[in-house]
C-alpha cells in the first residue's frame, strides 16, 4: 500500500501534561497498540526510543506506528497526541488505547501494523526539531476531535493526513540535506587519509582534525563508502604498498613503515590477507 491511499482514522487527539509525579507508569519502558503522533507543546526533557535519546522542547515533532518502545524522560511537559490508524479497516474499534508496559506488552494486540514500505516509512521513528509551524494543524485536529460534530471524522481524517504529510517532506529534506553534508566530510576525510596514510592515523586522531566524535564519524563515513574508517586506512595503505613494491626497489620492510605499519610482522600479516601473497613474494613476481 502506498501512503498516497491511506485514510486515517482518528481514534484519539488531546492536550495533555505530563509531570514527574503522574500516577501512571509512563516513565518505564512503554508501548502502544496503535499509532502515536506527539507535538511538544511546552517545557523539556526527552524521550528515550530505542537506543536513541530524543530531546523534547516546544515544536518537537514525534511520529511512529504501533509496537515501538519509548521512555519519557521528563519533570514537566505540555502535549498534544493523536493515536491512529493509517487506515478505517478498524473504524469500528473506537475505544482509545493507553499504553502498555513493554513487560505485558504482545504483538497480537497491535490494532493495525504501519502498511507501508518506504525509506521514511511512518511505522519507523521519526522525530523533528523545532517544528512549531506544524502546531496550528495539530491543534486544529485536536480541536476538531473534541468537537466531535457529525464530519468531524472526515475532516481530522483528511487534516492528519496533511499534517503526515509535511512531516515526511520535512524529514526527506532534513535527510537529503544530512546525506550532501555527510558526503562532503566523507570526501576530505578521503583526502586526510591520502595525505596521511604514512602518519599513525585511528579513527580518535582522524575525527579529532574534523572535530567529530570518532562514533558518529565512523558511522556517516560507511554509510557513504560502505567501509568502516579503519577498513579504508587498511585497505588504503596496503594499496601503496602493492605499488611501491611493483614499482620501486626499496625493501618489504621500508615499503611497510612508508605506508604506516610501524610493525612488520602485522604489515606481512595483513598484505598477506589482502593479496594472498606476502610482500616479499608479490615483490618477486613484480620483478
């Protein structure tokens, strides 16, 4: 199913405060069986899903499908939420649901999966910063919901879907932007290596000349060149390597310390793994 031919189903859309002194065991590990779309209206704190920490502050955007598992982390937060379906297949279940300890928490409650498969697919997690253009349509929905007049329905039905709608175009512009950015540091990060590849390079010492954590530099630069950082140093200085000794006459020994093996046991070691042969044979074959 494509997200162009859902038609939402509003099961539930309020204002809401949560304090650090709810009765409620909202501050555990927590799952809900329908959709969730959350608006930070006031105050901060975060919000735990997964193994991510999201911070929440007013214009905060939170959307994802049934089933996924979060952790409030606050002392005192205003919000809207709408729990929904992407479709009416369950119209006819009009009870709202609160959520469920992920302890007692069973897939065969879930009231409808997300159906959907996209890189930005709203069953995923998807949460926004500093949105607060998007408050007025929640708002609205809201509103309409509580009003609960004889269209109401249709109308926060075709109201949700617009809101859906612009934030994933948020979230696709967001990550376009993030994957140009990513790319360019990727591309001079490449450049560092071939300048340094004789140096004692780590991914500390790399992601410390761009000012990154070595975690998330890592992370951007496979995702870019499907190589960890480490792999590409590797694969990069045993490359050198292949073409001093085709090319030059100088000693399986010094073509490891030009390349940046500073131990030639590991440099024989790992030319070997990577070519098959060991440096002073692929050597004699170059001759």
């Amino acid at each position: 199913m494509l997200f162009e031919d859902s038609n939402p189903f509003v099961r539930q859309a309020l204002s809401s405060r949560l304090t650090k002194n709810n009765p409620y065991d909202v501050f555990n590990l927590i799952k809900a069986v329908d959709s969730r779309l959350f608006y930070i209206r006031s105050g901060t704190g975060s919000m735990l899903i997964g193994d991510t920490r999201h911070a929440l502050r007013p214009g905060t955007v939170i959307l994802f499908g049934p089933g996924i598992g979060y952790i409030w982390e606050v002392e005192d937060v205003g919000y809207y939420v709408i729990n929904f379906d992407y479709t009416r297949a369950h119209a006819h279940i009009t009870q709202t649901f609160h959520p469920i300890h992920a302890e007692q928490f069973d897939e065969s409650l879930i009231v409808e999966p997300v159906p959907f498969d996209h890189p930005l697919s709203p069953g995923s997690p998807i949460v926004i910063q500093d949105y607060p253009e998007l408050e007025r349509d929640i708002r609205r929905i809201v509103t309409e919901y509580q009003i609960g007049s004889r269209f109401s329905q249709a109308q926060t039905s075709a109201l949700l879907k617009s809101t859906i709608v612009s934030i994933l175009r948020h979230a696709d512009d967001a990550q376009h932007a993030h994957d140009e950015k990513s790319t360019v540091i990727v591309g001079q990060v490449i450049e560092y290596i071939g300048s340094n590849y004789a140096s004692e390079l780590s991914n500390d010492s790399i992601a410390a000349a761009f000012h990154f954590h070595p975690t998330y530099l890592n992370r951007i630069f496979k995702a870019c060149t499907g190589s960890t950082l480490h792999e590409y140093v590797l694969h990069y200085r045993l490359n050198m390597a292949m073409e001093i000794l085709r090319t030059q006459n100088i000693s399986v020994s010094e073509t490891g310390k030009l390349c940046g093996f500073t131990n030639p046991y590991h440099f024989s070691k790992a030319f070997r793994r990577y070519t098959g042969k060991t440096p002073s044979a692929y050597q004699s074959i170059s001759d």
